[in-house]
C-alpha cells in the first residue's frame, strides 16, 4: 500500500522558524507518509540536510514576480496542482495568517483536510481581527508547545480551537554530536571556550546590537567567537570591536552541532529558545521586536525562570553586561542545570500521530459549516459557495486593510518566459533564487502533465 502524502507548506518569516518546524514534523512523517515541503523562504533548500523529503520553493508575493491578487490565485492553483499530482490527503500551513491562496484551496478541493500549525506568542497586531474567520476554516490547528507558554497573554493564548503539542524542535539529544565531535565539524579549537553569536544585521539598530554584544565578549579570555555571516553593515564597515578571535561558520542545521558552545547569543525566537535551552547552551537573549513573535516575552519567561538571560533589547550598555556575564562559570553552570528541567522537545512525533489520524478522516463539509455560513451571510454577497466566499472575503478585507495602510509601489517585473527546474541542489537552487529571476521549482520524479500544468499557471501568473 503506497504511503499517503502530506504536503506541509510553510510562510517566509522572519529567521528559519516555519520552516524547521516544517521538516522536524517530515522526519517524524517519513514512518508512514510521503512528506512534501514547499514554502516561500530561500532555506528551504537546506531541507535534504534536515528531512532528506522533496521540496519546492513558491516565490513569496515580496519576490515582485507579478501583481498581489496574481499571487492569490498563483498560490492556490501551484497547491491545488500538487495535491492533484501526489494524491495528497493534508495540507498543513506553518505560518502566522494563512494567506487567501491557502483558504482558497478548499473552494476546490474540499476533501483535502486542512491543517495550521499556528505558533503562539502573538502580538497584538491587526492580524488578530481574522483569527476567528481563518479559524474556522480548518479541519485541524495544532499549536507548537512552548517552554514559556505561562507567559503568552497574546490573542491565541485563550482559544480553545486548537490542539497544544510538546515544542518542537529540531535538536535531538540521541543524534546530535557530542562537545569533541561537533568542534572538529565546525573546526574550533577543542581547548579554548566558544560563544555562538546569532543576531541579525542590516539596519541600525540591529548593527548596534550585535557590536554591544561582541563587546561585552572582550571580556572572556582565549575565547573563540562563532558568527554565521561576516560583521559588517551595509558600506563594509566592520561591526565587531577589536580583540576578539572571530570565525565565520556557515554549517546546517546548527542544532545538531550546539553542543560545541559553551554559551550563545541570540534572538528569542522560537526555534532558538527551543534549539539552545533543550541543549541546555547557557544564553543571552536579546529579542527582536519586529513581526508578530512576542520573543520579548518568551525571553523574560526564560530569565526569571534562571534558565537563560535576556535584556532589553532597547539598551546597549545593558546588551554588552550581560554578553560580559557569559564568561562566568557560575552563571552558566546555574543556567545550564536548570534548563535540564524543561520538558522534552517530541513535538514533531506529536503532530505526526495527529496527522496520522486525520489522513483517513473526512475533511469538514458544507453541512458541517453550514451555521458559519449562516453567521457570515456570505453566499448573497458572493455566490461562490461558502469557502469561496471566505476567500473572496479575505481578499476584500485585505484590500480595505490596504487602503488604509498601503504597501509601498512596488513595479511588478514580468518575465518573458516560464523558467522551469526539477532540481534538489541547494547551491543550484540559492543561485537562481538569488538572481531574482521568475523561475519555477518543481519537486524531483515530477510527471509530465504536472509540468506542463505549472508552466499554465505560471503564464497565467507572471507573464507579460
């Protein structure tokens, strides 16, 4: 008996969250079900080095491929292709809001079960407004587990509408590698201490935060400093104050190799609470503000609990003390022992027992919603059916949404021709996403029909 297939897509967020979510969940799948990732962030090509499944990259809406409303339908129809081309029983979207194209695959293929693994910890942002419409749209939300869920006060924390699981994460106690084998991997010193460092850069703010933590490492003696890309702002100008041993590292996922740090420095997202914490790595965090992850809150969960430290992410001189308490044995000692309390990150294995038992379940009918149609007198308005509907609603709200706060002019850059590749090579992949060009990715042992069906949408989609 062939192995059903579930497709897990996933949003381009800030960092690797969705999408490391998305392949801890396709390892724990491979057991019984044929796992396909297709997501909007460029590391999805690093997916064979996490999940060893098949992939395709969907160009996000910001790629300027074609217009907003094209992306819609372009979404929609590039899913709706593939689960007529795998047979996929779920569709599961790891994001924040599913975006029309995801709803908009209900309206043409209902017997599909629709799946949100939607992550807690939200700010209150105007996204909110459509948590109650987006939710009914599901057959199933899951929410990833949090070691800092006591302190989620955000619009999801009181739903009752979900299922909560265990964290998920990537880190696995049983195959990552040990202090001795992961130095030699990354090739760091076995004798000299190491710290991890992980801040974004870019803009101001974030290069003044990354030097006020470099700065308070000068600190810490014969100490090597870990970064996964060069310190340097946008003109070339160095970010990292003098005296320290820096090495680039660029090695994935890092999760398996965290137990060669003896400390790190990061922002509060989810993956890396879930990441270093379960690996019990003494760290800073300093939490980033932007989008709609309050880390600010995981990270104070995590420093009046003593399991790591955190800061206002605001003050520099409190971002260097802090970075400098990292060179105390004592301080990492007691952070360290108490992260041996947390609960185990089995996550992943959770949603793939949930998922194997919906793969046989029939997905919500009309009848089933009928008294959501009734609430929202949305058949009058447009006539396309009740999820139809939604998803022309969603489309409208977004508009009015837009009318008060508009995007910025983007030029839409239309192409000539469909581009078209069948390829798991990550550097062949993060080339063409890097160009810029419109392509399309297909996943590998694509059929024929399957092809010549994703050249009609692209065309339909982006070309001139």
């Amino acid at each position: 008996m062939d192995k059903p297939t579930i497709i897990l897509a996933t949003s381009n967020g800030i960092g690797m969250g969705h999408l490391t979510r998305a392949s801890a969940i396709a390892s724990e799948l491979k057991s019984f079900a044929n796992p396909i990732i297709i997501s909007m962030a460029s590391g999805v090509v690093e997916v064979p080095k996490i999940a060893g499944v098949r992939f395709e990259y969907i160009p996000g809406r910001d790629r300027k491929w074609m217009g907003r409303h094209e992306w819609d339908a372009y979404l929609r129809d590039r899913i709706v292709a593939l689960i007529d081309e795998t047979n996929a029983k779920i569709v599961s979207f790891d994001g924040v809001v599913p975006y029309p194209g995801i709803i908009g695959i209900k309206s043409v293929r209902s017997n599909i079960n629709l799946v949100w693994v939607r992550r807690g910890f939200w700010q209150k942002t105007p996204t909110r407004y459509l948590l109650n419409l987006q939710s009914k749209m599901m057959d199933l939300i899951i929410t990833p587990g949090d070691f800092g869920q006591s302190y989620d006060k955000g619009p999801t924390a009181k739903r009752a509408d979900s299922v909560m699981v265990k964290p998920i994460s990537i880190f696995n106690p049983l195959t990552t590698l040990n202090k001795s084998d992961a130095r030699s991997t990354l090739g760091l010193d076995q004798d000299r201490p190491a710290v991890l460092v992980q801040l974004g850069i870019g803009e101001a703010d974030l290069n003044a935060k990354m030097t006020a933590a470099l700065t308070g490492l000068i600190s810490w003696p014969n100490l090597q400093v870990v970064l996964t890309k060069d310190p340097v702002d946008s003109n070339g100008n160095n970010l990292a104050p003098a005296g320290l041993d820096i090495k680039i590292i660029r090695h994935f996922p890092l999760a398996n190799v965290l137990n060669a740090f003896d400390a790190a420095i990061c922002a509060a997202g989810y993956n890396s609470v879930h990441e270093e914490l379960a690996a019990k790595i003494p760290t800073l965090f300093i939490p980033n503000t932007r989008g709609t992850d309050n880390q600010a809150a995981r990270a104070l969960w995590a420093a009046d609990n003593k399991m790591a430290l955190t800061v206002d992410q605001s003050n520099l001189i409190e971002i260097k003390e802090n970075a400098a308490k990292l060179a105390l044995a004592s301080i990492r000692d007691e952070l360290a022992n108490n992260c041996g309390k947390l609960e185990k990150v089995t996550g992943a294995l959770d949603v793939a027992n949930l998922f194997k038992e919906l793969v046989n379940k029939p997905a919500k009918n009309e009848e089933q919603l009928s008294t959501t149609l009734f609430k929202l007198k949305l058949q009058d308005l447009f006539g396309r059916g009740w999820r139809g509907s939604v998803y022309s609603l969603l489309q409208a709200l977004t508009l009015v949404y837009r009318w008060f706060k508009p995007h910025k002019d983007v030029q839409v850059m239309h192409a000539n021709d469909v581009k078209v590749y069948e390829t798991d090579k990550a550097d062949e992949l993060r080339k063409l996403i890097k160009s810029g060009n419109p392509f399309e990715h297909l996943i590998i042992g694509a059929s024929e029909s399957y092809k010549s069906r994703r050249i009609e949408i692209a065309s339909k989609a982006y070309l001139k």
